[in-house]
C-alpha cells in the first residue's frame, strides 16, 4: 500500500501535479528538536482558527504537523539576537512579533529576504537597535510582504535614511515610527502608500509636517 | 434645516485628518456635483474613518453616523444597566451626544461609539453581558443592507480585523452578526471595494450629505 503511494506521489511530482518545493514544505516543517527549543524559550503560538483561538506557549510534546498551520508566533521579550532558522518554517503565519528581541537590521533583512512570509498580515519588530550607527535601509526590499498591513518599527534607533524604501510595502495601512530620531520625512516617501490610514510618529525629531 | 446641512459639510472637511499625526487633508471646494465628481476623493476620505462608521453610514443610511462623537462612560453604563427603547434613549441622550472632531480618534471605543449611535436613535440594541452594547438590526431594509455588505465580504474574501483580535482574517461563512460588524478596527480592501459597497447597498444619504 505504501509502495503504491509512494509511485502515486512520485509521479504526481514528475509529472507537475504537486508542487515539490510545497511538498517538501509541508512534509518536514519543523524537527522535533526544532520545537524543544521553541518551547524552551518561551515561545507563544496560535495554532489555528481566524484570531479568536487563544495564545499557548510551544510545548515540547507538540508534533510537527501541529504547529504548520500556525497563524501566530510571538518572540516578544526573548533574546534572540539571531533569527532561528526554525522561524522560516512558519510560512501561514499572519502575525509575527519580535519585539524586543535583540535582532538587528541584519537578521531583519535574513527574515524579510527570504520571501517566507507571504501571507504575513502584521510584523512587529519594535523595541530592537535595529540600526545602531547603521546606514542600511528598508530599500533592499523589494516585493516583499506582500499582505502586509501593519508594521510596528517603533523605537528601532533609526533616522530617517534608515527608513527609506518602507513605500516598497504596498498595502501598508498602519505603521508605527514612533520613538525614533527622524528629523525629515521626504526620504520615507510616505505619498506612495497609498493605502496608508494610521501612522505614529511622535517621540521623533520633526519639528513641522507639511 | 438649511443650517444644519450647511455645518455638516463644513465639519465634513473639517474632519479630513489624518491619524495621529495630525496632518491635514486639503480641503475640496463644495459643488453641486461634488461626490459624483468626486467620487475617488470622498472614498479616498471614508476609507481613512474609523471602519465601524463607514458600516453605520451603509447599513443605517444616516450620514451622521460617519461623525457622531463617541458617547460618554456614564451613556454606556446606563444604556448597558437595563435596555432603553429607542424613543426613551434618544430623549435622554441626544442632545448630550456631539459631533467628533475627527472621523478616526486615536482612543476609540467600539461600545462608546454604539451606544452614540443608539443615543442619536440610529442603532437599536440589546444588552450583552460581554459587549454590553450590542447592535440588533429589526428594520428589513437593514437587515438586508447587512446581508449585502456580509456576502460581499465573503464573496471578495476581504479580511477583516475585529477589536479583539490580533490580525485580519476572512470573513468564513454566514455566522458572523450585525453588531461583529461593529467590531471591526480594520478591512483590508482597495478603495474600489468602498465604492462598491456605497453602491451595492445604496447609501444615498452619504451622497447626499457630501453633496
């Protein structure tokens, strides 16, 4: 029975019906090492459902398949530093929170480069020295997050060249500046989110907006 | 009457801010034609309102409900002690109920601005021990209007975030009710689905009151 499957799928994958990449995905998300050290940080899930279902922490004994599906992950307040890969594996996740992890616009890079987090409708990644003394910018960005709706860069040590290029995210409806050390906006080119409905900038060096 | 009209449009641009920062929209010159002219503009304008008093302005038809301020705690609490009917409410409350300065106030509260719209004799209401205010639609026409805005939401397969959740999600089958509706902090949809459902559900009377 298992050799018949297993034709079954190899000829499927041969000829174009399953996408391998999607496959290989979804079969071998996350080894189970990968979830014990989830759960030894304190990581915190939501495992299914549409934003009512309620926040758990990763246990050891949950298995791979269960944690797939996640919409969730919140990292906020763990010492990171580096971004796990186990995190790439999370690839349904909505809603993702880093804040206050210690991660620099390095690994913030490593996250959003990787063309991972397709359906990701909020991202926070404040709290963090993201920027400390650093020229790079949001512009390496290109076509990334998609879906993404709200980004929270509150105190992320940044000025505001370190800001450039946020307008390569399209959809953003809600972004969050505050606490920064931004003195102009002409370089965020704020005109060209055309979507955008709520921004937060005080606790800033701006003196006047036009 | 007349007067009445007159400061609604003018508090119509007035309230063209932005967010928390502040910034100030330009105003548009009012002409006769100036919604149908306009129209990308004034959607462009509602879609930058809080969520909720767009879906008053569509299901209720009252282009108040878009500016109605929020109502005070003391409204709330006596509206979610014990039910008011409609006429009771609107005698107790209406002239305690202003304008808000702004169609997006930074602290905004869902049950406050219901209980605005049952004070103003817009809404009508039950009381629930979770929301304390909850919105109940009794008039067909509403309830119809309610029906069209829940399928084009399931149709286009809009996501929405509700208050108490952490992130937009779509809306899955036909279980959702009127006043979930009046929950909603978010809608993830282009202009053109705004411009839809003032269409879809016939929301004259914002035409009217920008016009």
């Amino acid at each position: 029975m298992s050799k018949l499957l297993f034709l079954i799928l190899f000829f499927n994958i041969l000829y174009g019906d399953v996408d391998y990449e999607i496959f290989i995905e979804k079969t071998a998300p996350f080894s189970q090492s990968d979830i014990v050290k989830m759960a030894k940080l304190g990581a915190v899930v939501a495992l299914d459902g549409e934003g009512y279902q309620a926040d758990e922490k990763v246990k050891s004994s949950m298995k791979p398949k269960d944690l797939i599906d996640a919409k969730l992950l919140d990292l906020h307040g763990i010492n990171l530093q580096v971004i796990p890969s186990w995190l790439f594996r999370f690839q349904n996740l909505r809603y993702l929170n880093l804040s206050n992890t210690n991660i620099n616009i390095t690994e913030v890079k490593k996250l959003l480069n990787n063309n991972a987090f397709k359906k990701l409708d909020v991202l926070i990644l404040s709290n963090n020295l993201l920027f400390e003394d650093s020229n790079e910018s949001f512009s390496d960005f290109t076509n990334i997050l998609p879906v993404l709706n709200v980004l929270d860069l509150s105190n992320t040590g940044g000025r505001a060249l370190n800001y450039k290029g946020i307008d390569n995210i399209k959809n953003l409806q809600e972004l969050n500046l505050g606490h920064n050390t931004i003195d102009k906006l002409e370089p965020l080119r704020l005109d060209r989110l055309k979507n955008l409905q709520k921004i937060e900038l005080s606790f800033n060096q701006l003196e006047m907006i036009d | 009457m007349n007067k009445k009209i007159y400061l609604e449009r003018r508090n119509f641009i007035k309230y063209y801010t932005l967010s928390s920062a502040g910034i100030i929209l330009s105003s548009q010159p009012l002409q006769a034609n100036w919604f149908t002219d306009n129209i990308d503009d004034v959607v462009q304008i509602i879609a930058r309102f809080q969520p909720v008093r767009f879906i008053g302005a569509i299901i209720y038809n009252v282009a108040k409900s878009l500016i109605v301020d929020q109502a005070k705690d003391w409204i709330v609490a006596e509206l979610s002690d014990s039910h008011i009917s409609k006429k009771d409410a609107v005698r107790r409350f209406d002239n305690k109920i202003g304008e808000s300065n702004s169609g997006r106030e930074h602290d905004f509260r869902y049950v406050n601005y219901k209980a605005s719209t049952v004070g103003k004799g817009i809404a009508e209401y039950e009381v629930d021990k979770h929301r304390k205010i909850k919105v109940v639609l009794n008039d067909r026409n509403e309830i119809q209007k309610f029906e069209t805005v829940r399928d084009y939401l399931i149709d286009n397969k809009i996501k929405i975030k509700l208050e108490n959740q952490k992130y937009a999600h779509e809306v899955l089958g036909k279980s959702i009710e009127p006043d979930d509706l009046f929950l909603i902090e978010r809608m993830n949809m282009p202009k053109r689905d705004y411009e839809n459902l003032i269409k879809l559900t016939e929301a004259h009377n914002i035409v009217d009151w920008a016009v």
